[in-house]
C-alpha cells in the first residue's frame, strides 16, 4: 500500500519532469544557450529609427543570428546617432526617399519595417522589390487588400514577408500553446483577452487615422484578437463587436477609444476580447476548457510574462523577446525552420481580415461571418 510520502514524491516527481520537459524544448529551438553559432547571420537594417526600433536593435546587441547592420530613417540626426552607437556604416544608411538603392547592397539580407501603419504597405512593396526579405511589424498593413498585395509581391520577389509576432516565441506562451495541443486543457471553451493601456499625447502618430488606421484595436487589439487564435487553436467562423467612446475630441473619427469583440470558433469556443486606448492595467490572457485552465497577467508586455495552469505556475525560461524572435527569424528565413505558430505574411493577413470585419460589425451592430 502506497504511503503518503510515496504519493508526494510521485507527485513532486512528475512536476519535475513536466517543467524539465518545457525546459528541454526550449533549449532545443534554434537558439540553444552554452552552444556557438557558426552559421549564416541574418544582416538587418531597421526602418523607422522610434522607440520600438531602439528597442529591437538593443536586443539585437544579444542576438547570435541576427545582426543590426544598416538604417532607414527620414531624420538624418537619428541616422548618425545610430552610426555612432551601433557602428553602422554610411553605405548601410538610407532615407526613405533613396532606400530602393538598397537592392544594390549586398551587406544587408533583410529590412525591418517599424513605421506608422499606414506606411508598410509602400514600404514592404518596395523592399520586396530591392530583392530583400522584410519583416513587417503589427498590424501588417491597414486592411486585407493591402495586406495581400504585400504577400503577392514578396512571393513574386521570391523574399520571406514576416510579421513582428514576438509573442509567438515567447516560452510561456509556447508551453499555454503545448499543452492544449496535447489536450491537457480538454476541450476548450473559452478565451478571453484584455489590452490596454491610456493613451497620452494627443498628437501622437497612434491617434492620427491617416497613420494608424484606426485606433487602439489597430495597435494594441491585436494582441488580443492574435492571442485568441493561438490560444484556442482554431481559425474563428464569425465575430462581433462594439465601440465605446468617452472623449470624441482625443479620439476624433475613425480613431477608436475602446473596443470590444467577440468571436465564435468551429470547435464550439467563444472569445471575448477587449482593446482600449482610455484603461490602463489591461493584460490579461485566460484560456479555460472542460479539464483546465491558463492565465497570463501580464500576457502580451514587454517584461517578464506570468502565468499559471491548473498544474501551477508557468516557469519557463524568460527572455528578451525581441532577441528571440530575430534569431528564430534567422532560422525560418536561412534555415527554413518552421515556428510552433506562424509569423509569416499569411498569418498576418488572417488578422487584418478579422480586423476588417470587426469595423464591420462595429458598423453594423450585426454578427458578421468569416470566410477564408
């Protein structure tokens, strides 16, 4: 007969096993710690030299394939700050009028585009067609006719179109994502997505329709709306929303205060999502099904993700994101690795559709149905 102790050390056993396990996928990904890299190094230059942009080119400081070699800006004191700081050549800089020129520099493999929304369509197309691979930060274009032209012209040009989906690499995530493939949730029911935070100055790029194309479910809606699909596993079938604004003079037409959607999936699962411009202390991912659950606070940010199963808390590695996504987007575009969830142009397109239909639904006031 097992005593109580033989049942605990089964137990504290298994726990063991189960976080080893999460440990040992991670380190088997393409960046292994403790292990040099000798391959190909992917040589990026970042477009748009703003506070996203500097933080992705710290990142790229710890990177071990993927390096910061070249910069794309319509201000030329950021260009030399960054030559200075990053050791950029002056062949490597380029303004957004002359950087087609770009597709004569051999020395640079990939342009990163983190502008205004409402100019990565123009300048993925012309990326693309300099013959260089892009990475397009989130939301990939303003709608879905935008968004498949990019994806038509970089098959054409024969170049690898990614989307800056660094949730998608991050280790807690990735384990929520393991364990409902294996079922250990049960049959999934529901998800629910919080993002938010108060937007501040009224001048800013974000609240200008002309840039961003929108408003918050434009930027910060689209963790919510990405986190559903990975988090739940399946494609949605139909989605409603609503609109809520307080302050018609910061958020004029077309800029959205407060959104939230619903969406319905094939399996039977529901979501519930919400994007705000005007509440703060909204990140929040909870995924439930017939046998367990899955909450991350903060689930999306930039700091440590938290979270915890109905096995206890997440204790995965934590990590700079934003150097883990460069180097796996190395190994996806010189080592054709593929990603546990898609970043590449398709995978952005599915949003922006879902994006359009949201506005629809707005619109409306009616459910709208997704097609493929």
């Amino acid at each position: 007969m097992n005593t109580r102790r033989d049942f605990l050390q089964k137990i504290g056993a298994s726990a063991l096993m189960l976080q080893l396990s999460s440990l040992t996928s991670f380190a088997n990904s393409s960046v292994q710690i403790g292990h040099p890299y000798t391959g190909r190094v992917l040589r990026v230059a970042i477009m748009g030299l703003g506070g996203y942009g500097t933080r992705v080119a710290e990142a790229m400081n710890a990177c071990s394939k993927a390096k910061l070699v070249g910069v794309i800006s319509g201000t030329p004191s950021k260009i030399t700050d960054w030559q200075r700081k990053y050791n950029i050549p002056e062949k490597n800089c380029y303004n957004y009028d002359n950087f087609d020129q770009v597709k004569n520099n051999p020395d640079i493999d990939a342009i990163y585009v983190i502008t205004p929304n409402a100019l990565h369509h123009g300048q993925v197309i012309r990326a693309a067609k300099a013959g260089k691979h892009v990475i397009c930060e989130k939301p990939m274009a303003l709608n879905a006719e935008e968004g498949q032209e990019m994806v038509d012209v970089c098959e054409k040009a024969n170049v690898k179109l990614l989307v800056g989906y660094r949730m998608h690499f991050e280790p807690r995530t990735l384990e929520v994502v393991r364990m409902r493939n294996a079922g250990e949730f049960g049959k999934v029911m529901f998800f629910q997505g919080q993002c938010g935070f108060k937007a501040g100055d009224p001048k800013q790029w974000r609240l200008n329709k002309a840039l961003a194309g929108g408003g918050s479910m434009m930027d910060i809606g689209i963790y919510a709306l990405n986190g559903a699909r990975y988090m739940v596993g399946e494609e949605p079938i139909w989605v409603t929303a609503q609109e809520t604004k307080t302050d018609s003079e910061k958020f004029k037409e077309g800029v959205d205060e407060t959104v939230q959607f619903q969406l319905g999936f094939p399996g039977g699962a529901v979501a519930s999502c919400l994007s705000s411009y005007n509440i703060n202390h909204l990140d929040r991912f909870f995924l439930s099904g017939d046998n367990g659950f899955a909450e991350m606070q903060p689930s999306t940010g930039y700091g440590p993700i938290k979270g915890r199963t109905h096995h206890g808390e997440l204790v995965q590695p934590i990590v700079t994101h934003q150097t883990v996504q460069m180097d796996e987007m190395a190994g996806i575009i010189f080592e054709k690795r593929t990603p546990v969830i898609p970043v590449d142009g398709k995978e952005g397109l599915k949003d922006l559709k879902i994006i359009d239909a949201i506005y629809r639904a707005i619109k409306t006031g009616e459910k709208v149905m997704l097609t493929d």
